[in-house]
C-alpha cells in the first residue's frame, strides 16, 4: 500500500507537457496584392487554448501561393479571410479562348475583362471579332466557352 501511494506520488510530481497549436505567421510586413512565399512565412507556437476572434491560416502549405487581400503584419496569425487564390487571368492581358462544343474545338486570342482565378467565370472579348464572350479559367489559364 505504502509502495502505492509512493508510485502515485511519484507520478503526480512529473509536469504535465501542455499541449500546443503550431500556426503560420509572417515574419515581415506582407502587403495586399503580394503573393505568398514559403520565405514569408514561420510556424509560430500558441497555447491549445488560443482562439482567434477569426478563423485563421493552419497550416504554412493553405498559405502559399496565395495572394494577400489586406496587409499582414510580422508575428500576427494569418484570418483565412485576407487571402485569395492567385488570378490566372488578369484583366487587360492577352487569353487564349477555347471553344469547345459537340467535338469541335476553336481556339482564339482576346483580351479579358477581369481578374479571375480557376473555375471563375469572366468576360473576354474575342479579339479577332470584338464579340465579348463568356468562360470559366481552366487551370492551365486559358478560358473555355461552349459544351465540353
């Protein structure tokens, strides 16, 4: 019994490891309209029981490659909400149009009208006719109109 009570003893003496939440933080200012490099970024530890008043950035790979909506500042977790995916097509730029309808597949150049990141849809004017067209952004970056 008295071998018992030592070995409880024993074990209640040992610290307990608290437990920790690993988050990405910037370690310099990050400005909107930059886009995320894995250089930008530092995992930061906080307590289990931290809870941001927005949801937030888990995890350095949600981070990269994305493009800051507002600015972030050093040491400051990452609200979920002030990144956006990279725009492959950018408005004003050159886009390869691919029409695409029962087998027949046309491609052109226009010009878009708008940003847009993949599966958005944007305007583009053909440039060959000046007819505005409608598409959604594939990921290779060109725009696909018509029925697959």
């Amino acid at each position: 019994m008295a071998l018992g009570a030592a070995c409880t003893l024993g074990l209640a003496s040992v610290p307990a490891v608290a437990a920790e939440q690993v988050l990405p933080v910037p370690v310099a200012t990050i400005y909107a309209g930059d886009m995320i490099k894995p250089t930008m970024l530092r995992e930061q530890a906080y307590p289990e029981s931290y809870r941001p008043r927005l949801p937030v950035v888990d995890s350095v790979a949600h981070a990269v490659g994305r493009i800051a909506r507002r600015t972030l500042l050093p040491g400051e977790t990452i609200p979920s909400t002030a990144l956006e995916e990279a725009k492959l097509v950018t408005r004003g730029t050159p886009t390869v149009i691919v029409f695409e309808e029962h087998g027949v597949v046309i491609t052109t150049v226009g010009q878009a009208l708008a940003n847009a990141a993949v599966n958005e849809a944007v305007s583009v004017r053909n440039l060959a006719t000046g007819r505005v067209v409608q598409g959604i952004v594939q990921p290779d970056g060109h725009v696909r109109t018509g029925q697959p």
